[in-house]
C-alpha cells in the first residue's frame, strides 16, 4: 500500500523511529517509494518546505537523522516509506571545527548546522571539488554514509592557515592532516 507523503507524516514516523538509541538505521529500511516532497535543502544548509524556510532546529534535525543518498538522489526514509526531496549542493554544512593535536598527529573535528560531529580521517575523508571556470574550491567532509556536509568560507580559510605542504604522487600538494591521514587542498605550485 503506497501512502501519499506529508511532511507531517513522515515527521511522524521519523519521532517514532528515533526513539531508538543512536542514529536512524536508514540503510536497513526498503519502504516502498511515495513520490517527491517538495522539501528542498539550500546550498547554505537551509531546509525548505513548499518554497518557506523551516525555522523550527529540532525539525530539521529530526529530517536529516532520516536522510539518505542512493545513487545521485536523496530521500527521507521511514520503516514505512520513502520520498524524493532536492538537494541543491551538500545536505549539510560544516559551520565549525576544532583541532586537536599538532602535525601529523592533528584532528579535525567538525561540527554541522544540524550538530552531527565528525571528525574527518580514513573514514571520514575531506575532499576539494573546484569550479572548472573560476577555479573557486569547494571543500566537504564526509559525514555518514554518502552524505557529505560543504566546508563553509571560515572554516575554509581557518583550514588553509593550519595547511602544510607534503609530496602527494610525486607531486607538492597544500593540504591539512587530521587522524593520520593528509588531504590534498591544492597543488602547492598553484599557491600564491
């Protein structure tokens, strides 16, 4: 039986699911597809209903412990079912972070518009993607299983002033280290 999707709805079924402890274990749930929501996540990390910002935090937060990208898609799932929503960049922005440690022994630990904390490494890789015109960097930082959160402008520059250079493939590359792992930024040959 195929249900038609309200946000009310579905944010029914994410209380009900999140009474469990720990996160939402949206990658063991198939519900049948009900069709698109017109919920929409900005690239600034704003999360939309019908075209209005959802000003209510615990909201938000309670629809992205239900979030989920399969393929290039990304939907809410419920035990009971599964919706369409659009993602215009990243669904989460990384607003902060703290360092701990020096060198090699560093770690990066970020913190989301919506309180996820993860501190980038092995599993948690951080990656630069740049416009292919103006050369701009977009940096993010995985946050769960194919959900990535966008590095924002401060924490961006934060990162490049902690930046090191090390030889990556033969080749000098800026980047920052965090839990034994270093993450390539930009060609240090391209630096100012």
């Amino acid at each position: 039986m195929i249900v038609k999707p309200t946000a009310e709805g579905l944010a029914a079924s994410a209380r009900a699911a999140a009474k469990s402890k720990g996160p939402a274990p949206v990658h063991l749930w198939n519900p049948p597809f009900c069709g698109d929501l017109d919920i929409r996540i900005a690239r600034d990390g704003t999360w939309f209903y019908l075209g209005t910002p959802i000003g209510r935090k615990e909201l938000v937060r309670l629809f992205s412990s239900i979030l989920r990208k399969d393929g290039d898609d990304y939907f809410l799932v419920t035990p009971v079912e599964k919706v369409g929503i659009t993602v215009d960049d990243a669904p989460f922005v990384a607003v902060d972070f703290d360092v701990s440690g020096t060198g090699r022994d560093q770690a990066l630990t970020f913190i989301t518009q919506v309180d996820d904390v993860v501190t980038a490494g092995p599993e948690r890789p951080i990656r630069v993607e740049r416009d292919p015109q103006t050369g701009e960097p977009s940096p993010y930082v995985l946050v769960r299983t194919n959900l990535e959160a966008l590095i924002d402008r401060k924490s961006f520059y934060r990162l490049v002033d902690i930046g090191v250079t090390e030889p990556v493939a033969g080749e000098d590359w800026f980047g920052v280290w965090s839990s034994g792992r270093f993450f390539p930024i930009i060609p240090a040959a391209e630096l100012p």
